[in-house]
C-alpha cells in the first residue's frame, strides 16, 4: 500500500473494480478477460455501448443496466481499450438484434479503437452506429484545430438519453438520431485544484502542478491544460466557467448558442476528489449565478459524481439545451433524461412528477408564524436589557480565541466558533427586533435564534436551558403588569436547572459547562445578586483546570497539556456571565 493509494497495482485496481460489479447489481454480468461490463434486457432493444479508460467511474462500467448502458469496455487507467475488447463486447456480449449504438468521446484512442470495432461488426453484417461526444469548451476552436472538443461529463447526459429511448423500443435510427441531437446541444467545462496521481505511477515531482489556491479552468479528465490558471475565488471561478460556456461574443469558445428563452438542464459533476459537502455549495453558486447573471433557471438540476478523474480536486459543469426529439411527449428529452435506470452509478432518482410539481418550500416559512411567544405580565426596560445583554454577547465573542485555543487542546476546536456564531446572530436579531417590554418575549426572540444558529452539544444544551428559562418565567408571571425581579429570575433558573437535569448527566465536576452554570444559579438564588453569582460561575470554570472529565467528547479527543487550561464551554458561559454583570453596571 503506498501513502497515495489502497490498492497501487494499476492493473490489479481495473480487475477488482470490475469484479465488484456484479455484487453490486446482480443484472450485471463481467468478462474479465476482456474488461467488459454487459447487461442483457429481457426484452430485446437496441443496444448502448460506450467505455474508454479507466479511472472515470461511475462511467462507464457503473452505467451498465436496465435503461442505460448494455455494455461498457474498460481500457487501463485513462487510456483506451483496444479494438478487440469493443468488437467482442458488440458481438458476444450485447444483444446486436436491434442494433448497436456505441455512444464514445472525442479522444483519439476511444474513436480509433471503437470506430475499428465497429467497422469490424458491420463487416459481420451487424446493424451498428458510432456517436462521438465532445462537449468540453475548456479548449477553443484555435487550440482544439481539427480534432474539435474533448468529451467530459456531458457525455453521461448523451448515454441516458439513449439508454432511455432504447428502453422505450425506439429503432437504432431514431436512438442514433436523438443521441446526436443531444450531443449537439451540450456544452462543458471542467476546473481542478490539482493534477491527480495514477496508481503505479511514480510520484517525482516533475509534473507541471499547480501552486497552492492556484486553480487550471478547462482541465481535461486525464489532466490534460485547459485555457488558464488562476488564483481567485468560487464565485469568480463558477462566472468564469458559465462565461466560456454562454458568452456569445466569444467566437474561439461559443459553440451553442443558450438565451434565457430555452429550457436547460444542469449538470454538476464531482471529478471524485470534491466532498459531497462542497459539491452542493457549488452547485447552489452555479444555480444562483444562472439565474442571477444570465436569467436562466434550469428546469432540471443533477448534482453528483458521474464522470470522475480518479479523485480529481475538481468540478465541472454541464449544459444541456433541450431539443425535440420527434418522438413523442412521453419520448421527450426531459422524459428520458427523468426516466428510471437500474445503473448503480446514475443518482438522479426524482420522477418527472416530483419535478412538475411545485412543492412550497420549507424556508420560506417563519418561525414566528407558528411558534409567538405568548406576552406575560412581566415587564422589563427594553433599551436596558439589550444594551446589558450586548456588552454581554461582545464579551464572549472577545473570548472566542481563548475558548477556540482551549477546545483545540482538549476538544475538536469547535466550541470558541460556535459561541461566537450564536453570540453574532443574536446581535444581528437586536438590531432588527421589534421593542418589547415583555421580558418572555425578548427570551423567545433569542431562543429562535439560538436553536437555528447554534448546533452541536453545546447548542443543545443551550437551547433546552433557554426554553426551560422561557417556562419558569411564564410559571412566576405575575396576575397584573409588573417589573420582573431577581427572585423571579433566580426561582426560573432554579427550574431551568431541574429540566436540563432530565437531558443531560452533567454536575459540576464533570469538567462541563455545569461547572459554571451551576454555581452562578445557586449563587443568585441565595444572594440575589448578579455580580456575585457571575463571580461564582468565573470562579467555577476556573476550578475545571486539571480536572478529569467525565463527560463530553474531551473525555477521549482531549491532548497534552489538557490539565493548565479550562473547560471551554465553562469558560465561554463564564465570559458571558461577567458580561452580563458588567452591562448591568452601566
């Protein structure tokens, strides 16, 4: 095993690939010998082949199944199988009684070795035809000359068009027909942060790589150049990439041309190095930039990882201008796109009906229209609350380098990020809320926040805390309007504390933020006052330094040094705590 690599034997990484596939998808039967891949329908119809190198998967062998590929050939990693491997998989191992359609991209092996094999099976009197998919405008006409557009992702979209018509009993003419008007109206370019290494390969460094943030738009999926290098951003990178593929005025690059009056569907595809994660923030951009920028909203959207290059630190993107295919509405371009595939490697599972139907989207609804505090008799001078509670929330975002530094040594680093996210939020909704008198509420308004801005434990914890502080409040209300006291906030801590108990093991001791909690409530409660009690709850996360935890992700992610520093989370509550004393002061 190398440090890049599981499996670093080239030809032993194919073979095991392949071999997987038929656990996988029991409709999938494998010739190893040849590296082919092959699906037999119980109905017979016209047959999609389609391959080239490894190292793209899920394409091709992940494609094979009922509604897309018949058969797919692998050559060895990003190069092209030989014309033997492709005329043995359209005679022996698709079914040729309908015909075969062998659906390739523009590189010179694939063409050369599959327009071979297919000359070879017409010579057999088998019905046979070729489609060559170059979608790639990474490269202009200039550079491109005569061998045209490279083929990236946008051949998949190519390969369930016509897997789908087959499926449908189209004759290989009407599926020849309808893949190449598919073809004819995708554009694609691809980025990458980084060239990738092949299995075997020796690591030298001698490779043209790119320097850190440095970005090579157009890259091709075997690493070949593309049409620059940059240093920027993901939105300047993704307005490059719509750029290359819409702007008209660029002749070298304009190959189709998409006015906000046709209907698009949207490809974004991981080069297999991108975190499903990160895709879908890539994809949001994408959407929100087509939309923004050129008026175009696609009326269908995949996301996933379907033409990889290996596991390229890349992305691209894929245009599809849909076009009447002439055969019919349930026939249609989008109908075949949205068409089932028993293909473990095609993840577009939404129906057209889903699609069609314009479901309300959920974040368009507010969480005041269901969820408004009922007012209570308690009153409370606003301008002073938030002014208190201010000084309060930028004490702890101060502290959030302290508390960051002490959850790196016994956390996961999170917790400091997390109290200044919740900390900023809330200051945000201040400055926006409506005034209030009602101390219920103002706690309401901050709750909202809270459970939205703030995940994690500490959120939880949170959360609770606060919607138990909302209930004691409202138990202790008053019969008429009044000012709220410290006895009524100290008796709705008390009770606070006893519903968090139902939740959570934590005690002072546990090396939590009960340590500081705990002591500030008791404290209030038996002494009414702030300041004190927020020096008991200083005094309490201070007392965390060089106690074992006993609870909490510390307990086995803690490192060295773990005894000289506090308990984040009790020292971030503590922080506020002070902060809450000091504001009251003022």
């Amino acid at each position: 095993m190398s440090a890049k690599h599981f499996i670093n034997d080239p030809t032993d990484l194919v073979l095991s690939a392949l071999s997987s596939l038929p656990h996988i998808n029991p409709s999938i039967t494998v010739d190893l010998a040849s590296k082919i891949a092959y699906h037999t329908p119980f109905t017979p119809q016209v047959s999609i082949v389609s391959g080239g190198g490894s190292g793209h998967e899920p394409s091709f062998s992940s494609f094979v199944g009922a509604g897309l590929l018949s058969g797919a050939v692998a050559g060895t990693i990003f190069a092209s199988p030989s014309a033997e491997q492709v005329r043995r998989c359209i005679l022996h191992r698709v079914d040729k009684s309908k015909g075969v359609l062998v659906v390739v991209m523009n590189y010179t092996g694939d063409v050369l070795n599959f327009g071979m094999a297919v000359e070879k099976a017409r010579a057999k009197g088998v019905e046979v035809d070729m489609v060559v998919v170059g979608d790639d405008v990474g490269v202009g006409r200039a550079r491109g000359g005569k061998v045209g557009r490279r083929g990236i992702a946008g051949t998949c979209l190519v390969q369930k068009i016509a897997g789908a018509a087959a499926a449908r009993g189209a004759s290989l003419k009407e599926v020849s027909r309808v893949a190449r008007l598919a073809a004819e109206n995708i554009v694609s370019i691809g980025s990458s942060l980084a060239h990738v290494h092949v299995p075997g390969r020796k690591v030298d460094g001698s490779e043209d790589e790119l320097r850190e943030s440095e970005i090579e738009i157009g890259m091709g999926i075997h690493n070949e150049p593309g049409s620059e290098r940059k240093t920027t951003d993901l939105p300047d990178l993704v307005k490059t990439m719509l750029s290359y593929c819409l702007e008209k005025s660029d002749k070298d690059r304009n190959f189709l041309d998409i006015s906000e009056k046709d209907e698009i569907v949207l490809l974004v595809n991981s080069l297999g190095g991108v975190s499903v994660l990160e895709l879908c923030g890539i994809t949001n951009e994408v959407v929100e930039q087509l939309a923004n920028d050129w008026n175009i909203k696609p009326i269908r959207i995949l996301s996933g990882t379907y033409m990889t290059s290996l596991n390229g630190l890349g992305f691209s993107i894929s245009l599809l201008k849909v076009a009447d295919t002439g055969l019919g509405g349930e026939s249609s371009m989008i109908k075949l796109l949205d068409a089932p595939a028993e293909a473990t490697g095609w993840t577009a599972a939404i129906s057209s009906e889903t699609w069609s139907k314009k479901a309300k989207q959920a974040n368009e609804r507010r969480a005041s229209e269901d969820d408004e505090a009922e007012p209570s008799n308690l009153r409370v001078d606003y301008g002073f609350a938030k002014s208190t509670l201010t000084t309060a929330l930028k004490r702890l975002i101060a502290a959030e380098p302290d508390v960051t530094n002490y959850d790196t040594i016994v956390g996961d680093g999170d917790c400091g990020i997390g109290l200044k996210r919740g900390a900023e939020a809330i200051l945000d909704m201040l400055e926006k809320a409506k005034e209030t008198e009602d101390p219920l509420i103002f706690l309401q308004n901050i709750i909202q926040v809270v459970e939205l801005a703030m995940d994690g434990t500490s959120g939880a914890i949170y959360a609770i805390f606060l919607n138990a502080l909302a209930h004691g409040l409202r138990q202790n209300s008053p019969t008429s309007p009044s000012p709220i006291t410290a006895e009524v906030w100290a008796k709705a801590l008390e009770s606070s504390l006893q519903a968090l108990g139902k939740y959570t093991p934590a005690k002072p001791g546990d090396r939590t933020l009960m340590d500081a909690l705990y002591p500030f409530v008791e404290t209030l409660s038996r002494t009414g006052n702030v300041d004190s009690a927020a020096k008991a709850a200083e005094q309490g996360a201070q007392g965390t330094k060089g106690m074992k935890a006993s609870l909490g992700r510390t307990v086995y992610v803690g490192g060295e040094g773990w005894e000289n520093v506090p308990d984040p989370g009790a020292h971030g509550l503590a922080e506020l705590l002070l902060g809450l004393s000091e504001g009251l002061k003022k």
